[in-house]
C-alpha cells in the first residue's frame, strides 16, 4: 500500500480465491475478510468456516495429537462467492514499510481507513467496482466490519451488499466489567447458565431442561428481577437480597456463598475460575465446554484460556504449511496469528466512553437499504455473549421498516463455534441462505 504520493506505508498479507470459470464478473460476488484481536490474523475464518480447506479437530471442537492436518472443508461458501483474506498490519505477514511507524496502522480509526483502503484498491485493481461486495469479520473484526461500513461508504463511496459479523462486538459497554458498569453482569448470565447446564452443575430440576427451555427462564431472570436488583444497588431489603443471591446461585452453578460474597456480581474470569474449583478445572472464556487445569485451584482468574489453547497450535500449525505448500508462497517471516504488537491499541476517537459502532452500522444501513446483516452467536461463548449482541442490536436504532435487514444464527458451541463439527455445517447452511437471500436483490440475479 501506498499514500497519495506514491511513498510505500506497508506490506499487506491477502489470500484471495477466484472461481476462474465465471462468464460474468459482474454477477460473482465478493467477500473481504478479516478476525479481529485487536492483532488477530485472518487466520480463524480462513481455515475455520469459510476457505476451501479447514483445520480438523476432533467433533467438539478439541485438538487431535500433534501434528495437524486440513481437511476439504465442504461448508465453505466459496460456492457463493469469491474471498479475500485480510491480515490487518502487524498480524499474519502483514508488516509496515520500512521506516514507517507501525503505531499509525493501530487503532480503531488507523484499522479502518488502512484496511478499507486495501479494500478499495483490491476492488479496483482487480476490476470488481460492480460485483456484488460483502465484508466478514469476527470478534473485534465485528468492530471493524460496522465501522467500514460507514468508511467504505462515505470516503470511497463503495455501498455494500451484506455483512457477516461472526461473535459480534459493536458496543463494549456491553463486555466492559468496569465500576458502575452493570450492564455486562446481565448481559453475560444466561451463558452462565448454559455453561452450568453443559457441566451439569445446575440443580436436578433445571439440569433436566433442554437448552432452549432453561435459556428461557434465565433470560428472564437476567433481564428483569435480577437487572432491577443492580439498579436497586444498596436499596435492596435483606430478604430482597437473599432472595437473588439464592437465585443467581441456582442459575449459575455457583454457591450461595460465592455469590454472596460477589455483591451479587460475577465477572467473567471469576466464573471461569469458579465455577469447577472443586474439580480443580477451569472452563474457556473463548468456549466454555473446555475445560483447563491451573497450576493451583485458589486465584480469582484461571491462569489462561483452555479454549484458545486446544485451537492455537493446529491453526498456526496448518497455516504455516499451508501457505508454502499449497499456495507456494516463501518468506522467512513468522505469521503471527495473534500479536500483542498492536497494543497499546489507539481509542482516541472514544476516550472517556466506550467505543460503540452501531450508529456507524446504523447510517450505513438507513443510507443504502439494501444492506442485509447475518450475526453468529454462540451459546459457549464468554468473550461476547448472545445477549449482548441481542441487546446491541435492540438499541442500534434502526427504523422499523429496515429491522429485518438484520438476522442471527445460533450454535450449540463457543466464540469460533466453527470448530464444533455440528455448528460447522449449521453455520454453513445459515451462510448459504444469507448469501442467497441478500442476492435475489441484485438486479439481473
């Protein structure tokens, strides 16, 4: 990539896929891509869901022995579109250009206008201004999707198709377990209870529901007594406060004494901790089915995520074969499938409140009606639960005439819930029909 003056600001990492056999270039779409971090490579939906080829894992989503292997990856939606592979600067093989501080490439705004501009100069470069364009991102990938929608429309005037927000994050209010934030605490307790309920840590009576049902009731707990009880705050009565200590123990696995002591508030790496101490196990933040094991069952947070261990060697594993093997491509670099060189991450544009992008999602669908959204949630996942993507979605604001522009999907499974061979092909069929859906809207499909 270059700036205006023809000066090189860096090197961008893609891998794209072309159906090479088209009649019309017009008429295939096209997909960008990326994960999210911040300082993720694309690495996840490349050989997680989307890609021709996929990383194999056991049916639960765990990691075989050592060393790993792909798969055909037969949910690919490479059948519906073309796809580019977006590593972002400073993640997968993406770097500056020499001289060139990589510090401007990180953060919020920095990420979006340098990875649009990669987007608009891939669409011309390759001739696709008028082939159907859709974006892909997961987890703070989700951010950056939202947030170019806006950017794509209003600097480049490059209106989109459809948009794919895989284990959606567009408000961190939401996720944020900061003082007097009480939103989080609601909006993380129905997976809670899922994660209980799959460790059959729940009473007899609730361990005996089926998800839905059981799902069903903590919602509503969450959503009203036990929300009306945060914002009672000190107000609560003893007896009022005892009742809800004995209820979110119920719902969450934890015991009366635990929660007690919590004021009624549990954060998400507490939970993670507590919820199989006596088991001297942990559960995944990225996916609560794994379980993990601490050097020591004290502590207020396990001592890392088990979940992104039983995925981390197999996918750098993979790619890194890959890459040469396959596509034939050489280079002494590592690909650095999740970095920390990113941080400290710029939020500028938000200080003093927290970064929210669902107004940008917002304008860019009231702006071109036309804009559908697919959103994966999964029921495992603690880094952004369900309900808070429901709960974003409820408050972005759209008219009610452009609310059906949005549709969710949700699996049995965590934060990449790919990775769990029944929701791999669920998400697969989901995808399809979005694709097809959003299509029969282009004139001449």
């Amino acid at each position: 990539m270059k700036d205006e003056e023809g000066e090189a600001k860096a090197k961008i990492f893609f891998v794209a896929y072309e159906k090479l056999d088209v009649e019309d270039v017009d008429k295939r779409p096209i997909t960008f891509a990326f994960n999210g971090g911040p300082g993720s490579s694309s690495v996840w939906l490349h050989l997680g869901i989307l890609g021709p080829k996929r990383v194999l894992l056991d049916d639960d989503g765990k990691a075989m022995a050592p060393p790993f292997s792909l798969v055909d990856n037969e949910s690919s939606v490479l059948d519906k579109t073309d796809l580019v592979f977006i590593d972002p600067v400073s993640t997968g093989y993406s770097r500056p250009a020499k001289g060139e501080d990589p510090k401007q490439f990180h953060g919020v705004q920095e990420d979006v206008q340098s990875v649009g501009d990669f987007i608009r100069l891939y669409t011309t470069r390759e001739g696709r201004w008028s082939s159907p364009k859709f974006l892909s991102g997961e987890s703070y990938g989700t951010t950056r999707a939202s947030a170019l929608s806006g950017y794509l429309q209003d600097r480049h005037g490059m209106y989109l198709n459809g948009i794919v927000l895989v284990s959606a994050v567009l408000d961190f209010q939401t996720i944020r377990f900061t003082v007097g934030n009480d939103l989080p605490y609601v909006l993380f307790f129905p997976s809670y209870t899922t994660t209980a309920w799959y460790h059959k840590k729940l009473p007899e009576d609730l361990q005996s529901m089926n998800l839905e049902d059981l799902m069903k009731e903590s919602r509503e707990y969450a959503q009203g007594p036990y929300a009306t009880a945060l914002l009672m705050g000190d107000r609560l009565s003893g007896e009022e406060y005892a009742g809800h200590v004995r209820q979110i123990a119920r719902l969450t696995g934890l015991s009366e004494y635990y929660v007690e002591r919590s004021n009624l508030r549990i954060q998400i790496f507490q939970f993670t901790k507590e919820l199989l101490r006596d088991e001297k196990r942990t559960v995944g933040r990225f996916d609560s089915r794994i379980k993990g094991i601490d050097r020591e069952a004290v502590g207020d947070s396990p001592d890392y995520d088990p979940s992104y261990a039983a995925v981390q060697g197999p996918y750098t594993g993979c790619l890194n074969d890959y890459v040469r093997k396959d596509l034939n491509f050489k280079t002494d670099l590592p690909y650095e499938i999740l970095t920390g060189r990113v941080h400290p991450w710029n939020y500028e544009d938000y200080e003093n409140r927290y970064v929210n992008v669902g107004d940008t999602l917002q304008e860019a669908i009231s702006k071109n009606p036309y804009l559908k959204v697919f959103v994966a949630n999964g029921y495992y996942d603690l880094a952004t639960p369900f309900l808070a993507t429901e709960y974003t979605f409820a408050h972005l604001g759209l008219d009610a005439s452009l609310r059906g522009n949005v549709s969710m999907g949700y699996y049995e499974a965590g934060h990449m819930m790919y990775t769990h061979k029944e929701s791999l092909e669920k998400l697969g069929e989901d995808l399809d029909t979005f694709y097809d859906q959003t299509l029969q809207l282009v004139v001449g499909e």
